[in-house]
C-alpha cells in the first residue's frame, strides 16, 4: 500500500517548463505512450465510491509494460490541496489476459483514455507532461510539501493548479466547447503511431 499524492496544473506551456527543468537540474526520464481502460461494475459502483481499477499499457521506443492499478479514497483527514489516493498497482504479463479476467469477474470497460507522457525528476518530485486528445497537462507527483516547493521553483502559478481527475478535466472541457458528454478520450490509431514515430 503506498499513497500516491499529486497535483495538476493546466495551461501550462511545455517547452518553457522543459527550459525551467533543465536549468534547475531536472532529470528528464523519457516519454512514453499510454492507453488505458477503466473497469468498473455494470451498476458503476466503484465509481460512486470514488474507486478507480485501471489497466495501463505503457511503449516505450523499445519496450512495453503493462500495470493493473486500484486507487482507494484515503481514509482520514487528508489536505484539500492535493489529490491523495491509497494506490495499489502491480505489473502484469498480459493486457488481454487481464482484460479477460476483470471481465470475468464482473467488471466491463467503463471508459478509455489516451496521454502521451513525459517524465522529469526534481528534487524528489516527478513532473509529467502530458498531451491528451484535449489538453496538454502538467502533474506533479511526490511528497505533498515537496510538490508546493518545486512549483514555486518553475513558477508555476498555483490559480492553475487543479485536483481534479482527468476524467473531471475532459468533462469540464466538453461543457465549456457546449460538446455532448462523451466519458472516453483517446488517440486516434494514426495519432497513436505519429506519437509513437517520434519518440
């Protein structure tokens, strides 16, 4: 059991915030593609109890990696300020397989989601930045102190710092463009390819 506590921020621009990492001494760890699914019961309980189990595919240039995740509301008095789950994740063989054994156990595909990833280190704190099929999002994920210490570092301005989920994000941006609710957000296979081209 380990507690995964992050922060997002959005209309952030990438290539200034790449310049900011690597002046500071940022650890730049690569980019890779990711596609996910989002299995819950027929009836979306996991949903309503704010529980997440995902399965990500993660393809490197030169490898891929399959990880089953279970994120769990954290029991207790949490800070607002940050997202907070109790995260249980584990790597496994086969994307199909798992597929076919959440399925078999009752759970269905709720919802996709795409995001291409680039990952930096600094000062204990990783920095994602990512590229949907919406938006273009920076997280940061660490100690909860240490996320606050490295985005005064790279001025990032905390009026666009955000808890929400990416789901929560999508959501918000179909309501703003007056788009019909569409719960997944995904690459297209050509968009996919072009992004896995350039890593």
């Amino acid at each position: 059991m380990a507690f995964e506590i992050e922060l997002k921020f959005i209309q952030v621009n990438h290539a200034l915030l790449r310049e900011k990492l690597s002046v500071l001494g940022g650890v730049c760890k690569g980019r890779h593609l990711e596609r996910n699914i989002v299995f819950d019961s027929p009836d979306r309980e996991m949903k309503a109890a704010g529980e997440l189990l995902r399965l990500r595919t993660k393809q490197w240039k030169d490898r891929n990696e399959t990880v089953l995740t279970l994120k769990l509301p954290p029991k207790g008095d949490i800070p607002e300020d940050v997202k907070i789950y109790d995260e249980r994740e584990t790597k496994v063989e086969s994307f199909e397989g798992t597929c076919g054994i959440l399925e078999g156990l009752g759970y269905d595909g709720a919802f996709r989601y795409d995001k291409m990833r680039e990952e930096w280190v600094l000062d204990g704190v990783e920095i994602c930045l990512d590229e949907l099929s919406f938006d273009t999002v920076v997280e940061l994920e660490g100690a909860r102190d240490a996320i606050f210490s490295v985005a005064q570092k790279l001025a990032l301005p905390m009026e666009n710092s955000s808890t929400a989920t990416y789901h929560e994000l999508h959501r918000a941006y179909r309501d703003q463009n007056n788009l019909a609710p569409q719960d997944s957000f995904y690459f297209t296979e050509e968009e996919c390819q072009r992004l896995l081209n350039s890593l």
